[in-house]
C-alpha cells in the first residue's frame, strides 16, 4: 500500500551526491536484507553494523570498497557507536540516513523479567538507538537534511500477553519518535517508524527467556499455560504471513527514497489491520475481543487461581452493551 499512496514523492537518486547510510542489526532478518539491497544499489555510501561475533559472516557475504563499509556495533555501548558515527565522519564527513534496526526480545511475563533482562531489554531495543540519533542529529542537521528510520513493531502499537518488556521497548522508542518528528522538521529531518508484524522467517527462534519464563514453559505452574500457548501460536502466524524480510527492507528502501516520508510506516498486512482497529475500535471492545482469541485463553492459570469464571462470552458481550447505558 506504501508504493500505491507516496509512488509520486519517490525521488531519483541523485548522481553526484551519495547519501551516508547507517543501518544497524544487520546479521540477519530485516537488517540482513537491508545490507544485500545497498550492497546493489551504487548511488549511496552504506555502513552495515553488528555485534562482534557476527562480522565474520557478513564479511564473507560482501565485499568492503570506497562505497560500502562493516563495522562493529553493539548498540548498548556507548563507546562503540562513538567509534562507528567518528568513523564515518572521518570516512565519508557524515551520516545522512540513520536506519536503527537492531534489537531484541524477551518472551516473558511481567512477574518472571528481573532487572537485569529489562535493562538489557531497554538498552538494545530503546536507549541504544535513542544515544545513536543523539549522535547523527547534530550532523543532520548541519547539512540540512536527512532521515532517522526506526524500526518499530506491531507490539509498538498493541501488546501481546509474555511480551510485556518488549512491547514496553518499542511503545517507548515510538513515543520518543513521534516527539523526534516534531522536533527536527523545522531542519528538514525526516523521521519515520516502520511497524513489521508477523514475518515469514527464523526469527522466532532468537526470543529470548528469562531464567523464570525457561523454568515456567517445562514446568507446571501458574504461567507455564502461557508459554505453551503463545509459542507455537505466534510460531503458526508467522508462518501464515506471505511478508519476508526482503519486503520489509524493500519498504525500508521506499521510505529512503520518499520524500517528506509519513512517520508510522505499517509494513504488514496484520500491522495494517492493527493499525486501524486500533483507531477506530474501542478500547473497551478491541482488547476483550483480542482476549477472547488467544489460543486457549480460558485454561490459562485456571488451577493457580481463585478468581470465578467468566461469563459466557454472549453475556459477557450483552453486560458490556447495556454498561453503555446506565
């Protein structure tokens, strides 16, 4: 739908001028993806970054030149994205495009997450690209122009039960976005959130688990329900979606190439659907209905619990309509 609403603010890369494209995460899914279509395309200078341990297979997969680049980065350290964004001043006099990729995510619920996995959390998915913007804006906005592109997703816009600490990530890095879309318009930086859903790959296999969330899905406790249910249903879905990450970067790519860019960028069809029930539905209607289909909903935490039994869901409806009422 992208390409349908903007084909006519897509710009011509120009000849002369070579935008610096910095783009992080780039081991593998959406960052891998991104790496392989600049690696193409000759009209920008393109950094790709990723932790230590994964240099290896990307320098085995593209060949370095005057044009494109690899450097490590862990976003989570300060020393590390000074090194890379002082390089690429030194390199190429600045940073034109920043594409804040990397991330991670915990399956976990709110009571299994300790300290130390929400911080990790908040410092991959959020303080990490938040310092890294802080760094490319000056530059930006010297030259008078540029792009930050954040890579969001659907949990930035509607949270899912064992996804609590990465939804919490991406909420904050979408809010501190849309105040960054203010803030460096009036010196022609464009900012944009790209919001993926459920995507046809591996990734799943990368959520990570808290040592309690570990303990809690072989186990036999008040959550191990969850986390029987929620694994093979998001592994299901993703499996059911026809988006790669080629798509996403394809987008990704568009966003670059666009114009004064919009700033929420749904990149699937189930972000697309979120995204307007979430406008236009209810609170009070959206997150029941959402409940009621979560795979056996009704037999989470039933033998750890006091609580009575809902109603059934037909009088559950009829008792919220004529709530409206009274």
């Amino acid at each position: 739908m992208y390409r349908f609403f903007y084909w006519h603010k897509f710009r011509t890369p120009e000849r002369e001028y070579k935008p610096v494209v910095l783009i992080t995460g780039c081991a593998s899914g959406i960052g891998l993806s991104l790496a392989k279509l600049f690696y193409i395309d000759k009209s920008y200078r393109v950094c790709v970054t990723a932790r230590e341990e994964s240099l290896g297979k990307l320098r085995r997969s593209f060949a370095e030149d005057d044009r494109f680049c690899i450097l490590a980065l862990d976003v989570t350290s300060s020393e590390q994205r000074e090194n890379v964004v002082k390089t690429l001043t030194s390199k190429w006099g600045s940073v034109d495009i920043l594409v804040n990729n990397a991330g991670i995510s915990y399956r976990s619920v709110v009571e299994h997450m300790s300290a130390k996995d929400e911080e990790l959390q908040m410092a991959t998915n959020y303080h990490g690209p938040m310092e890294l913007i802080r760094l490319v804006i000056p530059l930006m906005r010297h030259s008078g122009r540029g792009k930050i592109i954040n890579v969001s997703s659907v949990s930035g816009m509607l949270a899912m039960p064992t996804m609590a600490s990465y939804s919490a990530s991406k909420y904050a890095l979408e809010g501190a976005s849309e105040a960054l879309w203010y803030e460096l318009r009036p010196f022609g930086i464009n900012v944009s959130m790209i919001q993926p859903g459920f995507i046809k790959s591996e990734s799943f296999k990368n959520v990570r688990y808290s040592e309690a969330a570990k303990e809690s899905e072989s186990g036999d406790e008040a959550y191990s329900e969850f986390y029987r249910s929620m694994s093979p249903f998001v592994a299901e879905l993703m499996d059911y979606s026809r988006t790669t990450p080629n798509n996403v970067a394809v987008l990704v790519r568009d966003v670059i190439r666009t114009q004064n860019p919009p700033l929420w960028v749904p990149a699937t069809f189930d972000a697309e659907l979120f995204y307007y029930l979430r406008r236009f539905v209810p609170r009070r209607f959206l997150h029941p209905f959402l409940y009621a289909c979560l795979p056996r909903v009704r037999k989470w935490g039933h033998r750890f619990s006091h609580r009575r039994p809902d109603p059934p869901l037909l009088k559950y409806w009829w008792i919220k309509f004529t709530r409206l009422f009274q």
